[in-house]
C-alpha cells in the first residue's frame, strides 16, 4: 500500500500558457499517476484522447442511454491543458483517470438543484459553471483584469515568462484562488458534491500508488481539494447522488465552439489566439508570424498590405509592449498596432479579420473505431460512402440526381435536414425544380453531433431516425399544406415509412378540409412530387388522383373564400391563387379538371362580393389561359377602371391584374389603352395616393422594359436621354405628364 504525495495543478481550462507550464511541471514531477477533473465514468476513453488519428478539438458526449436529449459535452483543443495532461501520461505510461462526478450526476444535479440548466442543444460543460459569479467562471481571467490585462491568456504567459520555474507558478495561482474564494461565502451544492468526489477519489489514489501523484483541475477548485475534510462528511455528501447509465463517446468538434461567445462555460476568447500562443511556445518571432496572420486574411480579402507596414507594425507591439512593462507583445498589443499601422487606425476594418483570425475553421477528427453514438457512426458511414468530408468553412456543391452518387448525396443532405442537422443547405430549390440538379452550400456546426444523440430516441441509423421523426410531425400536422410539405420532404429524403404515412394522413385531412387557403396551398408541393417525382422514382398515381381532387375542391370554394377580404387576407389567397395556377399548369391534369378551375375563376371575376384584388388577379389568371380574349380583356378593364368605380375599387382590380404581368403592357395596346385613360382620369390627389401601387406594379419591370413601355406610351419620336429630360419643344402638358410618369416607371425597384 504506498501513500503517495500529490501535487495540485491548477489550470485554466483551454489555456495554452497553462498547458505549456503544466507539461513542463509534469516533466519535473514524473508522477506515476495523473487525475484529471472530468466525468469518472468517461475515464475508460481517456486512453483514446492520445491516439495518433484522434486530431483535436474533439468533444467528450454523455447522455443517460433512456434519455439521450440530456446530452453533456468537454470540449478538449490541442491546446487545453487537459488534453496535454492526458498525451503526457499516456507516453509515460502513468496511470490515468477522471476524478469528478460521474457524468450522469450532472442530469439529477441540474434537475434538483437548479445549479445548472443542462437545456438540449446548448453548449454546457463540467468544469466551470455557467450560474455561478463571473470570476468563478473564470478566475485567471478575473485576476489578469485585476493585473490591467484584457485577456488571461496574456497574463498567465507574462507571470511565466517573468518566473520560468513552472513549480511556483502553480503554488502562486493556489494561493491567489484561497484569496478569492475566502471572499465567496458558501457554494452551490452540487459544486460542493464535486468537490467532495475528487477529494475521495484522490484519497483512494494515495492509498493505491506509490510514488508522486499530479493532479490537474480548473484553478478554483485547488484550495477545496488541497483542504482537509473527513471522509465521512464527503461521503454523506454523495449519498443522495443517483446514477443514471450513461452512453459516452467522443465526437468531432470545431475551434469556433470553444469561443466563449458561443454560450460555452468555460470557453476562451479566442480559440485561434490561443491556438497560435500554442504552437509558437518558445519561439521568438510569434508576434511577427501572428501579423504574417493577419496580413494573410487581409489579403484574402483583397486589401493590399506591404512588407513595410508590417514592419512597423511589429515594432509598434514592441513600443507598446515595453511602455506597458510586459515582457513581450501579447494579444492586445498586436491588435492595436495593427489598428495603427495596417489599418490607419480604421478599428472597423479589425472586424474584417477578427472572426477568422480568432475563431479558427478547425473540424477535429475521431480515429475510426471510437466507439461512437449510433447515428454519428452512421453518419461517418454515410460520409465515407458520398466521399464528404465534413469542413467548418461554406463550400459550394452541385449534385446530378440522375447518378447514383449524386441521388445518394441529395438523399442524406435532406435526410439530416429532417433531423435538425443542417449541414447542407439548398441554394437554389426554387430554381432549379425540374432540372436533375440541386446545389447546396455546405458547413459543418458540431453541434450536429448533440443534435444526432437528441435524434436516437426515432431510431439507431440516420434513415430509420429520420422516418421516424417526420413520422411524428405529419401525426403532429394541423394543416393539409403542411401535411403536403411534409410529404414532399419525405420523398424528395426518400424516406418511404414517412411517405406511406404522410400519403395516408393526407387522404384522410383532405376528404373533411373545406378550407380554401389551405386546400390551395397544398397543391404546389404535391404537383412538384407529380412532376419531378421520376427523378426520385415514386409511386404518382395515388397522389395524381388526390391533387385533381383537392384542385376541383379548391375551386368550387374559392368564390366563397374571395369575398370581403381586408387587404392581408386577399394578398395571401391572391399568392396562393397564383402559386396553385402555376401548379395546375405544371401537371397538365384533364380537361374537366382544368375546366373545373378556370370556372372557379370565372365565379370570382364575376362575384359582385369578390374583393377587387383577387378578381383582378382571377381575371389575369384566366387572360393567360386565353379564356379571355384581348377585346374582352381590354373591355373588362374599361369597365373596372371606369371614372364610376372608387378608387380604391379599381386600384385593386388594377393591382390583382398586372401585379406579374406588368411585361404585357408593353406588348398589348388595348390593355395598355385601357390603362392609360384610366390614369388620365385621376385626379391629382387620388393619383398621389396611388404612386406606391403603381409603382410595386411596375416595380417588376426591369430598367429595359420600362424604357419600352415609357416608348410605347409616348410614341418612338420620344427617345428619351439618360435622366428622362423631355425636349425643350416637348410643351407644357407633355413635361407634366413625364414629371409624372418618370419616378414612377424609373423608381426604385420593390418600393411601395
């Protein structure tokens, strides 16, 4: 039985001054086993952490196996100290465990106590708490802003450089955490708990070694764990602890997340700041090479930035270095002169780079046997299969559903899309319907991997998970165009559980809906799964059958639905007119369905209820089919846009009619006649008032197509010159009618 020295460490987590003293401290000691603070129950993984292919930063995952949405992370970068303590012991083959709680006390303390809310999806970690005063969070932190530093990272590597015996450092940073916490008071119970664990873990250690042994915890914890308490109040203290089984594994993840800004407790400020302290450790010239940085996204950027600057820029940090006593240039340092010297003092253009620079684009990568989370396996197997690599930086990618490895690609992109995982997104799904190619924009968040665990519970692989998942929304739907939405979703995923499903609840919501919006937004999703649904190979006749239905449903109810709308209401049921139109044409269905439709119509044009905007559009709708002839057209517009009809009245009728087809004016002279005399017939105040109608009506023109209608209404003799300046000879009546006309048919583009 040995009864071993132990040696505290405390660090801050993800601080590369810290790792590097800690690595050299553990060099001196030699300890023949090092206790980490971490979950227990994840010790069996630690071995893993040192593997040549595991390329941080990586994350620790833990979930209670009934409940995998309480998922935990420890996020572990190439430059924590955590990570250092575990390469070190593994290469000198030293004992190596966890000592804090095990992970699952971490589920039952957040529920009990309310220390801590573990909330899905929201980046949470072991070691310093998100509840607790700031400079608990971050004690070096606290003790640099003390010292007149930004940033701990710049304070911790100046004490070193000022004592480079790494023993006293550790001892220093002890007794300023005694300093800090005796102003404290009591601490949260769960704190409490953990303490009392590693104190008994470390105690056991004692009894089991022999030979010194190291102990590397987060620096507030050292004067607890250093103090004496009797076992039995630190063991009374766990009694109440239930133990949850707990899954671990570890998963892939990105130097961005490890930033405090992203909600992560015990994050940096600066992943890529200190990723660069790390690697330039020792070496002379990190300030230039930080600079070369900065001069490189710079340039990337397009900004021109020469050699001589950058010179000056470095011999700025240094000036400012020595006027403010510290041993060398830190992080604020070459910030601001690069400010100064490469951005002329522009702090704005800092911006440009800082996000890049500080945050980094690193994806880790785990060895391929980890034992992994199901679905992350699953996914890595999928990723292998569509050769593509997950990159935390947007890449484009186009892909042909007529081969195989582009379907197979489209299929898991929009598969995981149902899970959450938005690790590609459609650039183009308006566009590009009916073409055989979808592009997408691609960028890998690790926090998919939490969001892969909180999807288990709808099954094991990423198809049966995500079946399983679009499975409960179309149970969940309230509407018959969501229900449609969702069965586009589950074919284009080729999902066919899903598919069957959604086709089965659609049937049911269609045979009792009666309401007209919903019946008519359903059609442009089920019509594209008509059309294009050969690219993904689907069973059409079931859903041919239902669409004609809902079609002829839908028309029957639009006269009722179009009456005495206020202008939101009609606006919606105008898009939704339009968008099922251009549906219907898109599937060419029979005759007497499509008679059934242009009926529909006819009945809301000829409604003396109908509101004005939608019989405009009605009778648009039905100009384009050729129901109605230009004379009839041109007549019809006479009519609704008489000196008789309100104002309002017609202007809506106006609106419902050209409001996508400004284009025919140009072209069709007895609507354009039969625009022009309405407008003529205006008075001052009403056409005012009308200016922000006509112009979101000709706001669809392009610059082109406005020259042409502005030629078409005053003859060819008027060319007019850049700025719309009417002749001299032009007249009186002929300069009031462009003062007029010209804003409104060069204005601004969407306004109104």
């Amino acid at each position: 039985m040995g009864h071993s020295d132990v040696t505290y460490f405390g660090i801050r987590h993800h601080g590369p001054g810290s790792a590097d003293s800690l690595v050299q401290a553990l060099q001196d000691l030699q300890p023949v086993a090092v206790l980490i603070e971490g979950p227990i129950d994840a010790s069996a993984l630690l071995p893993l952490l040192a593997r040549p292919e595991m390329q941080p930063p990586v994350a620790l995952l833990c979930y209670p196996e009934e409940d995998p949405a309480s998922t935990s992370f420890w996020p572990f970068a190439e430059f924590s100290p955590e990570y250092q303590a575990v390469l070190w012991a593994v290469d000198k083959k030293a004992a190596l465990r966890f000592i804090d709680l095990p992970s699952s006390a971490r589920f039952t303390a957040a529920a009990a106590d309310g220390a801590e809310k573990v909330d899905t999806g929201e980046a949470k970690e072991a070691s310093e708490h998100d509840d607790v005063a700031p400079h608990r969070r971050d004690p070096i932190g606290t003790l640099a802003r003390a010292a007149g530093y930004e940033d701990g990272e710049s304070w911790w590597s100046d004490i070193i450089e000022q004592n480079p015996e790494p023993g006293p450092i550790f001892a220093a940073i002890s007794d300023a955490m005694i300093t800090l916490r005796d102003g404290e008071g009591s601490i949260a119970q769960y704190e409490a708990q953990r303490e009392a664990h590693m104190r008994l873990e470390i105690a056991a250690a004692r009894k089991e070694f022999d030979g010194p042994i190291a102990v590397v915890c987060g620096a507030w914890h050292v004067p607890a764990l250093q103090a004496t308490h009797p076992q039995k109040n630190d063991q009374a203290l766990l009694k109440g602890i239930a133990r949850r089984k707990s899954t671990m594994t570890l998963a892939p993840w990105t130097g961005p997340r490890l930033a405090l800004g992203y909600g992560y407790g015990a994050g940096v400020v600066a992943p890529g700041w200190c990723k660069h302290l790390w690697r330039t450790r020792g070496r002379r010239d990190a300030a230039t090479l930080w600079l070369a940085m900065i001069a490189a996204v710079l340039r990337v950027k397009g900004h021109l930035v020469s050699t001589a600057s950058l010179i000056e820029a470095e011999r700025l940090a240094r000036t400012l270095a020595a006027i403010r006593e510290r041993p060398k240039p830190g992080f604020e340092e070459l910030r601001d002169a690069a400010i100064a010297a490469l951005f002329n003092g522009e702090a704005l253009l800092w911006a440009l780079v800082e996000a890049e620079l500080l945050l980094g684009a690193d994806v880790g990568e785990i060895p391929p046997d980890t034992p992994l989370a199901p679905l992350i396996e699953d996914l890595q197997r999928n990723q292998k299969a569509a050769r593509l690599k997950p990159e935390a930086l947007e890449r484009e990618l186009s892909v042909d559903l007529r081969s195989d490895s582009g379907l197979f690609r489209s299929t898991l992109l929009h598969r995981l899309n149902v899970l959450g995982v938005h690790w590609g997104k459609l650039t183009d799904a308006g566009r590009s319907r009916g073409t055989f190619r979808e592009r997408w924009t691609l960028a890998w968040e690790p926090e998919y991997a939490v969001r892969l665990v909180e999807n288990l519970i709808y099954g094991p692989t990423i198809e049966k998970a995500a079946n399983g998942r679009l499975i409960q929304m179309i149970e969940a739907a309230a509407t018959l165009d969501t229900l449609a939405a969702l069965v586009q979703g589950a074919i284009t995923a080729g999902l066919s559980e899903a598919s069957t499903a959604g086709l089965a609840a659609l049937e049911a919501r269609a045979a009792r809906s009666s309401e007209c919006l919903e019946i008519l937004a359903s059609v442009p999703p089920l019509a594209d799964i008509i059309r294009y649904g050969e690219a993904r190979k689907t069973e059409t006749n079931r859903l041919s059958g239902l669409m004609e239905r809902l079609i002829v449903e839908g028309a029957i109810a639009l006269p009722y639905a179009a009456r005495d709308l206020d202008e939101q209401a009609a606006a919606t049921l105008a898009s939704a007119m339009r968008k099922a139109d251009e549906a219907i044409r898109l599937v060419e269905p029979g005759e007497d369905v499509l008679d059934g439709w242009r009926n529909g119509l006819a009945a809301v044009l000829e409604g003396s209820r109908a509101t004005a905007l939608l019989a405009g559009c009605a009778a648009h709708l039905l100009y384009e089919a050729g129901r109605l002839s230009a004379e009839a057209a041109a007549g019809l517009l006479g009519r609704r846009l008489s000196p008789g009809t309100p104002v309002a009245e017609a202007a809506g009728f106006f609106e419902g009619f050209f409001s996508t087809a400004g284009q025919r004016l140009i072209y069709d002279e007895g609507l354009r006649a039969a625009v022009d005399s309405w407008l003529k017939s205006l008075d001052e105040d009403a056409f005012i008032a009308h200016l922000p109608l006509l112009r979101r009506v000709f706001s669809n023109l392009d610059s082109m197509e406005r020259r042409r209608l502005i030629e078409a209404v005053l003859g060819r003799a008027a060319r007019l010159p850049a700025g719309l300046t009417p002749t001299p000879d032009g007249g009186e009546a002929w300069r009031r009618h462009l003062e007029r006309l010209g804003p409104l048919l060069m204005g601004g583009n969407g306004n109104g």
